[in-house]
C-alpha cells in the first residue's frame, strides 16, 4: 500500500505503452516514490522490502539516493539509487547506467552511547547499581522508585551502556524494523548497538506500541532486542502501559485488521523510574509526604498489579549523604559491562538466550537448579504467599546473580538476594 509503489508503477507504464523494453526490467525491482517534478522521494521500509525482493530472486533494485544507504546493507543484490525518474528511465534505455551503491560498513563494535551516563559518575545507590548490573545481565525488567534527585534516571540511562552488542542477524533484524518506521539511521543504517529508547510520558497508546492506518512500529518495537525505558513511568497514560503486557509476555505486539493479525517483534528490556508519590516524598526518613492517603494510593494505582507482577527488581533508592558517598570509588560502566557480557555469554552457551526467556520447564538440574534448591524455593513461595509468576520470576534473577557469581549451581544466597528485590504490595 502507499507511495511505495509510485516508481514500479510509472515504470510499467512506459512499458506498457512501448517506451521502454520490458526484458530490460527482468529480476529488476522498483522502489520509491514519484514526486510531481520527476524526482523520487524516499519510502520507510525500504530495507525490509529490498530483503523481500532478494527472497524473491531479484537481482537489482532501484530506489531513491536517500533510500540507498539502508538497501544497500541488505547484501545479495545490486542497489542502485537514483534522485529522478528521468535517470531511472535512462538506464533501462542503456543511455546512462545507474551506478550500484557499495554497501555501507557496519559499526563492529560499538562504544556506549554518547548520552549515556557513566555508572562511574553515579554517587553511593550501591544497591541500586548492583541491581541494575543483574537486571540487564540477565534482561530482566526493573523499577527504581524514590524521591527526586535521588538517581533514578541517571541509573536507568546508564543501562544503554552495559548492554552487549548484537551480532549480525541481530542488527540486521533491528534495522529492518527501524527502516519501517521510518528511524533508521542514513549514515550507519546497520549497527551492532543495541537500541536504547525512551519515550516521553505524554506518549499515546498507538505510538508506544505501533498501529495506526499505515501500520507503523511504535516504540516497543524500535526497541527490540535492547531497552525501553520509561522515566516517570506514572505518568504515562494508564491503558499504554497495561497495552505493554502482552509485549512483555510473547516479544511480539500484536495488531489486529480486518484481513489478520500482524505481529511486530518487541522483545525488550523494560526500565522504570517513578517517584513513590506526586510529591515524591513518601516513605522518605526525615521528611514528611504532603500527599493525602487517597491522592497517594490512586497515583500508585497508575501502574496496575499485572504490571507490577512483571517487573523483575523494584528498588527504593534512599537519598545518599554525599560527603560519606564520595569517599568511595565506584565502578566505571566499562567494567561493570565486562561482568554483564560474560553472563550474556554464559546464558547463550547454556539456553541460547537470556533468563528472563527460561520457560518454567526449564527450572531444572540441567539449568543449575538442583532439588534442594528447588525445595527451597517452594519453601519461600509459602513464607512470602509468592504468585506463580513472581515465583518464577525471582528463579529467573536467582540464576543470573549465580551466572554474575560464576556458580553453575543457584545457590541460597542467590535466591535470598533476588527475593530482596521483588516486587511489594503498594504501601499506601
């Protein structure tokens, strides 16, 4: 559908017409769209859709110059870009071939991002940097909450920069998706990066996880296969973020038309960072929250118990006395990453994916989780009256502080210090 198909169809007219030879356009593919001066403009998707035409035996595909750099890292077939119809036309008459582009090199491996905070940079939150270290090494989905100026968001923001790259089946997945929505990057449309998004809390509902007329993917899906961050996750509207459960439960966003159901990928690490009330002094030491009981409780109330119940680690950061903080060194995001790439890889040699994607079933000798422990585990799912799925949960973070411990066996300490970080019932 769309101004997509503009070029392919004026092509076919001048064949039509005996302007043009038809064996010219043999395994040629034409994308792009056809401005009313001759010129082309470009088309989002263009990456997917050239990686279709490959699929489908074609050798060449022309599209728009700014369309050319994302096609070309497709590989397998020829691009050629062109900035107007009169030069398309001219090269299928043999006048003027259309020079094929070089496909552009990927980014082997990526430093952090340039805005990313530096975990060295971060004062005291001990607590909270151990579990932001957990959570991203085994991609599992945390809240900090606290009042401001605590650290929320710089702890968040600091994630981008502790997870692994993508390998190359990876990045190009991801490309694809942002060349559909219409993000991808001109200079370096492949990179190995892994995505990092964060919307801002008046986000509507259809761009936080894709739809619309013209299907487009919503932030969800820009960040498949990194982190979705959510900074003062309550005040975004109520019904985007319970439209994240089902993403966060399958990895896909499923949108429903009248002729199917398209699935976009979405498989993401969430990141949430929220004041505990909307004066953000509740449950603080030493000072006192101004928010009346029932202000307090619908505020929380924002983020529902089935959102709740999918979060991984929730930590509450105290606020730090920097004289005592600054006293001690911490840990610059480079080696803090060193630990969370080593437990990416321990995971993928093990299951062939993180533990936030162990299936129930998997909760076994063959994973490092023995009979006693498995004992035990029931035995704190009794004592602390756990769901299912917060037990299975807090397995999960369990052997990933073993895998950031080197065990190969979850131990009691593992299970106890994951527990440390569930989620609570909302005090109120």
């Amino acid at each position: 559908e769309g101004t997509v198909h503009d070029l392919a169809m004026a092509t076919a007219i001048l064949v039509a017409s005996g302007q043009l030879d038809g064996d010219r356009l043999a395994h040629t593919a034409f994308i792009g769209e056809l401005a009313l001066d001759g010129s082309l403009r470009p088309v989002p998707g263009a990456m997917a859709l050239v990686a279709a035409a490959r699929t489908a035996g074609v050798s060449d595909v022309i599209v728009p110059t700014q369309n050319g750099p994302e096609s070309a890292a497709v590989g397998g077939v020829t691009v050629r870009p062109a900035a107007f119809f009169r030069q398309v036309t001219r090269h299928l008459s043999g006048l003027t071939p259309l020079p094929p582009l070089e496909p552009t090199p990927v980014a082997l491996r990526p430093g952090p991002p340039d805005d990313a905070p530096d975990l060295g940079s971060v004062i005291g939150q001990s607590v909270g940097r151990r579990a932001l270290e957990i959570a991203v090494a085994g991609r599992h989905n945390i809240a900090f909450s606290g009042p401001p100026g605590v650290g929320k968001t710089l702890l968040a923001r600091a994630a981008a920069g502790l997870l692994p790259s993508l390998d190359e089946s990876e990045a190009a997945e991801v490309s694809r998706i942002h060349s559909v929505a219409g993000a991808a990057d001109g200079r370096t449309p492949v990179s190995l990066r892994r995505p990092f998004r964060a919307p801002h809390h008046t986000i509507s509902t259809q761009a936080l996880v894709g739809g619309g007329p013209r299907i487009r993917p919503g932030e969800a899906s820009l960040a498949h296969r990194g982190a979705l961050f959510l900074d003062e996750t309550l005040q975004f509207r109520a019904d985007a973020l319970d439209a994240l459960r089902g993403p966060i439960d399958a990895g896909v966003v499923n949108i429903a038309r009248v002729n199917g159901v398209l699935a976009l990928p979405a498989r993401f690490m969430l990141l949430a960072a929220y004041n505990p009330c909307s004066c953000g002094w509740f449950a603080v030491a030493g000072r006192d929250c101004g928010c009346e009981d029932g202000a307090r409780r619908r505020y929380q109330a924002r983020l529902s118990g089935p959102m709740r119940d999918r979060l991984d680690l929730v930590v509450f950061l105290e606020p730090t006395l920097a004289g005592r903080s600054l006293q001690r060194v911490a840990e610059s995001t480079a080696v803090v990453a060193k630990r969370v790439e080593r437990a990416w890889d321990t995971q993928r040699r093990r299951q062939g994916g993180p533990n936030a994607e162990l299936a129930p079933g998997s909760f076994d000798d063959r994973h490092g989780f023995d009979a006693p422990w498995r004992g035990l585990l029931e035995l704190r799912a009794r004592q602390m009256a756990l769901s299912l799925r917060r037990l299975h949960r807090a397995a999960r973070v369990a052997r990933t502080i073993a895998d950031l411990d080197g065990a190969d066996v979850v131990r009691r300490d593992h299970l106890d210090e994951a527990l440390q970080h569930r989620p609570k019932e909302v005090a109120t």
